[in-house]
C-alpha cells in the first residue's frame, strides 16, 4: 500500500511524539475568590467620593427653626438673591462630588411646583411664583459635573392625606415621579422615620417607593436607616462606631427604630447585605441657616473626619444656604480650611519612600500581589494578597531606607470590592504595638493617641480575617493640627 502521507508530515509527527504531554504553561497569577456580600458599582462609587454635601433649605431657613409647622405662608419663602451655581462652586471648591438638596422637608413645603400641592415654590415671591429651586440646583450641578441627590421628608405637617394611609402614599408617590422623572439623573435619594411625637399614625409604603426609585433612576443609591444603599450611621454627630462594617443583616432594619442605633453603627462582621454607613452631621449647630450660629471649628471638622471618613464611612455634611440664598462667607472660609488641612495632612506618604515586604505573596515575586502594591495609586483594585495557606498572622511591613520616619496617622485600606475581610488588626513600630484595631473596610484611619511617633521599622498585623485579607493601601502621614491632651 503506498504511503498515504508526505515525509514532512510523519517527521513532524515523531517530533511531536517526543514531547512531554505533562509539559507546562506558566499563566498569570488568579486573583483571590471574593467574600461575599459585595458592593454593587454604585455603592463603590459612592464610597469613593468620602464626603458629600447636604443643603438644608426652605421655609425654616426664613422663620429661624428647625422643624417648620407646616402652617407657613409660602410668601415668607424669598431668597431674593438665590444662586446655587455658588452653592456648587462652593463644593467643587471643597472637592464634593455629590450635593443633596432638601426637596421638601418635614413642614411639607416643596422647592419645586409640585403639581399635587399650592404648598410649594408657585405660592411664593421667587420669579413672582415662577421659579424652581431644584430646577436651579440640579442644572448648576450639571453644568460643573457634580453629581446630585433629594430628599423628600415622608413626614409632611402641611399635606391633609397625611394620616390617610392610601391617599398619602399615593400623594408621595406621584412627587417621587415628578423629582425622579424631570430633573435628570440622581445618584442619591434620602428618606428617613423622624417625625414628631404628636404626628398622626401612618404607614409609609417603603417597599413600593424603594421599587419605584430603581424602576425609574436603575444607578441611584437609597438612603435609610435600612438601606437597601446607603444605612444611616445611628446618630446625628458625624461619628460611626470604632468597628464599622459595611455588612449588615438588613432584614434585621427597619426605618425610625431607635432601638437598634449601636448595630447601624457598627454593622455586623456576620451580616448577608452590603449596606454601607453614612454619617450625617451639619457644619453648625442646626440643619437650617440660623445669623446667631458660626461653623465648627476646623479641630471639630477634622475630629468628624476621622471618625467618619476614618472609619470605613462617607461624611454627609449639611451647609444650608441663608435668607439671600446663598451659602455664608463663613462658612465657605471654614470649609476652604477644612479642605486645605485634608490636602496637608495626606498629600504626602512617607512610606512612598520605603522598602516593603510581607509574610508571604500570593503566587510569589512578580504575581502583581507582592506588598508594594499598597504603595500604587490604585486604592481599589490592585492590592497585596499573601498565600491562602491557612496563614493566622499575617502582615506587611514599611522599612525606611535613610531617616527615621515620624507621623502620627496611619492610613489602611482593603480592596472592597472583593468583600470586607478584616476583623483584627495592629501596628508595631520596632516592635512596639502603637495601635490596635478591628475591621478596616475602604479606609481605615488611625490619629495616634500619644501623638507623633518614629521608628524605621512600621509592621501591620492581621490578625483575623473572613478569607486572605487584601490590603489596597497603606499610608504613614503626619498631621500637624492634632495635639493630643496627655
């Protein structure tokens, strides 16, 4: 039988013969199985943007209260010189991203001309009844890139239907649709239980709002003392827990149940939804504009901050705008100092300037998992992992190559969008523990006690952990606004 195949094609055959079949590939390095719940990509943003503004602003800002009657008349509301690009400016100014406006607030009295009520902007002197504040407001925001939010009080002391379970519902609704439907994209919508003692009994339809708010705006955030978004932190004063987990039982929340404020602020390391914290607190002692009141000191603006942002939190700071309409010169020089001791105080990373190494790497030397990619400035997605071998102390450890180093904050990050992992940490310098800590989340923060230290040798421990802990960043800063009290 003649040979059916070419010479060529049986010399290749026995060269390929001869290879090992069990011969293998080198491929890149897997990343690590994210630790479930994780943060949808409008929860991440908003986690990144670490503090947002709130505008406090209605008929109270013109009587000198804090909760309006709802028996206000709306001619009183006449901010003759009302300019929310300067509101905006302000915010861009201070590095805000996200501005949220009170659409109405608990006297019932609308920023917009609602068409379900004469409760509203029509009845007023602004554009002799024609004007639209949040009209104004979310189109300045646009116009500089800033991203907007609303809140719409679900207790109103103004409206007839409240009280009436049905018609009320319907009524909130249908103000929902108009905010959501004509007044272009919102990244955050605000909703809460406060209301006064005397209020009359009501059920709010939470669900079929929160299903409504998604149906309509698919990328928004919802804010309550449940979520499903956003949580509230438990309190007013812009602090969260020293343990602050973005994982919560959400089942276990419900809206205006005071009873349950230590578990917003701490979240739960167990918990099956990711409903991250915000602390909401105002620069003044009031939410609304009050001439007998100054802004906070930039020491208690700073005091918030780290135990805010510090703490695995975004900060919602309220900065009402006054009578004219405008947001006071005060309060803007405050806000500029408060933005400047920030830039000061992180601009610079003295471990920038260090060796690093780990107990071990993920995959070894050149993985894209080794422990200097703490030092990059991708505080999300590259991260240190070490070996999944079951390891229970783990760390990472900043050498300095000349001088001493000396700082008194240290800065940690985890790589959250594969999960919140760390449940136990601390820090040695030569070998002396100058702090101890529990979860870390997106950034952990921490103002040394005894103030300024120096070492060469920075060692961070791990000590417990849901999964290999992944560590995204790490910073040695010096703050030269904090003095602690020995």
């Amino acid at each position: 039988m003649a040979n059916r195949y070419p010479l060529i094609v049986i010399y290749f055959i026995i060269i390929l013969s001869n290879i090992a079949p069990s011969q293998e590939h080198k491929f890149a390095t897997t990343p690590p199985l994210p630790v479930s719940p994780l943060p949808s990509y409008s929860q991440l943003k908003w986690q990144q943007r670490e503090i947002i503004f709130f505008h406090h602003f209605g008929v109270n800002t013109f009587t000198d209260s804090e909760w309006g009657t709802g028996k206000e008349n709306q001619k009183i509301f006449n901010p003759k010189g009302l300019n929310t690009a300067q509101w905006i400016d302000v915010a861009v100014q201070t590095g805000v991203s996200l501005s949220i406006l009170t659409a109405k607030h608990h006297d019932g009295f609308c920023l917009w001309p609602s068409k379900y009520t004469d409760h509203s902007v029509i009845g007023s002197p602004l554009q002799n009844g024609h004007g639209d504040v949040v009209k104004e407001f979310t189109k300045s925001a646009s116009n500089r890139g800033v991203d907007v939010g609303l809140y719409l009080s679900p207790w109103d002391r103004h409206d007839y239907r409240y009280g009436k379970n049905i018609a009320y519902n319907e009524y909130y609704m249908g103000q929902l649709q108009e905010l959501l439907n004509n007044y272009g994209n919102v990244k955050e919508i605000w909703f809460d239980g406060a209301k006064g003692s005397n209020a009359p009994n009501m059920s709010y339809h939470f669900n079929d709002w929160f299903a409504m708010v998604k149906e309509l705006q698919s990328t928004i955030n919802i804010f309550s003392d449940a979520g499903p978004g956003v949580r509230w932190v438990g309190n007013e004063n812009g602090f969260a827990g020293t343990t602050s987990w973005s994982i919560i039982n959400g089942s276990s929340l419900s809206i205006g149940n005071g009873s349950i404020v230590d578990y917003l602020s701490t979240g739960d390391p167990k918990g099956t939804d990711w409903i991250p914290a915000e602390c909401d607190v105002s620069i003044r002692p009031g939410w609304f504009w009050h001439k007998s009141e100054s802004p906070k000191k930039l020491s208690e603006l700073l005091n918030i901050y780290y135990n805010s942002v510090g703490r695995n939190c975004v900060l919602l700071l309220n900065v009402p705008p006054n009578t004219t309409g405008l947001i006071s010169t005060n309060d803007i020089l405050r806000l500029k100092e408060f933005k400047s001791a920030i830039d000061k105080i992180f601009i610079k990373n003295l471990a920038e300037s260090c060796s690093i190494k780990a107990s071990s790497t993920r995959g070894g030397k050149d993985s894209g998992f080794g422990p200097e990619m703490v030092l990059d400035k991708d505080h999300l997605w590259t991260y240190w992992a070490p070996k999944d071998n079951g390891e229970k102390d783990c760390w990472i450890e900043i050498t300095a190559i000349d001088e001493e180093l000396k700082f008194n904050v240290v800065r940690i990050q985890e790589a959250v969008g594969l999960g919140q992992r760390i449940k136990k940490h601390e820090v040695y310098v030569d070998g002396k523990r100058v702090v101890k800590g529990t979860t870390v989340g997106y950034k952990k923060l921490h103002r040394l006690e005894n103030g300024l230290v120096s070492g060469h040798h920075v060692r961070i421990r791990i000590i417990g952990s849901r999964g290999i802990p992944l560590i995204s960043s790490v910073g040695l800063h010096f703050d030269p606004f904090w003095h602690p009290t020995k």
